[in-house]
C-alpha cells in the first residue's frame, strides 16, 4: 500500500486557480491570508532561500484508522517573483517520530514528490500543497513490507529545497 499523494496548490491573491500543473487545483484549507501587518520583505528579488516554509496539519490528534493530511505553505515574502525548479530544489513532507528523531516516512521515498515542475509564486504570495499520510513507515528505496507506524507522538516538517519548515507535533 502507498500513500495518496494528491497534492493541491492554491493562491491567496486570485479567486480561482490558475493551474499550470494538473495536480494544482484550489485549496480552502488552511487559511492562507497573510497578515496585513508584515510587510514584504524589502528584498527585489526571490530564490528559494528566500520561501518562508510552513507545515500544518488538519488535526492536532488521530484516531485509529484516520488518515493525516498534511500541508506545506510557502510564502514568497519578497517584491520579486520567484520561480523554483523542483526537480533541482524537490518539496517534501517528512514524519519524525517525537520520542526517538527517527524519520518514519517521506512522501518521496516512494512515491513521486506532491509537486513537480516549477513552483512560481508572485511577491508576496502563497501557496498551499496538501497530502495525507497512509500512517505507515517508508525509507528511501524500500517499499515493499511497509508497516503501520505506532500509535506515538509525532513531528512533521516540510521542505523545498533546503529551506524548512519549523516542526508541526501531531498525535
């Protein structure tokens, strides 16, 4: 079994979505306005050093049997637009189990990554991916004889490239 691995994508700027990429479609979760107090940074130009990254999930506790959804919202904090290779710079989502720092599970050690392409995002504009975890452990490379991850605490953090999020605890 492997997990789902739809990803959405939605802008805070434009009331429909514009996809340039099929798995890119408009998103209502989480709550991407920014706050209108912070200002984009003064910087002219973006690369992804430059992408505020956050991680969120949909629940702070699961049950037996409920399915994660996780999200990674990235923020383009500065006055120019900022395009992103992702096959050079790849998005991840990575679990982490609280108790040991053992990475349990990557949405790239068997599947493809949430998205591909070029992540282009305008000044001061976000964007959302969203993907569930099938609540079982991977490791690069091995897929086969995966099992249900403990019912633990955990740590989610997203990243693009090697700009990270801080750490989401989830339960």
């Amino acid at each position: 079994p492997t997990p789902p691995t739809s990803a959405r994508s939605s802008q805070n700027s434009r009331p429909s979505s514009e996809s340039q990429n099929p798995d890119e479609s408009e998103s209502d979760e989480p709550d991407a306005s920014q706050d209108p107090s912070v200002a984009p940074d003064a910087k002219d130009t973006c690369d992804v050093n430059a992408l505020q990254v956050e991680a969120r999930t949909d629940a702070d506790s699961y049950e037996p049997g409920q399915m994660p959804r996780f999200y990674l919202i990235a923020h383009n904090p500065t006055k120019g637009s900022c395009r992103v290779d992702l096959a050079k710079e790849p998005m991840k989502f990575e679990v982490y189990n609280l108790e040991t720092n053992e990475r349990v599970w990557s949405d790239v050690d068997c599947n493809n990554p949430a998205a591909t392409g070029a992540l282009d995002i305008g000044a001061g504009q976000t964007k959302n991916y969203m993907l569930s975890w099938s609540r079982t452990t991977s490791a690069p490379g091995e897929c086969s004889d995966r099992v249900a991850a403990p019912s633990v605490s955990y740590y989610i953090h997203t990243l693009i490239g090697d700009q990270h999020s801080e750490t989401k605890t989830f339960n």
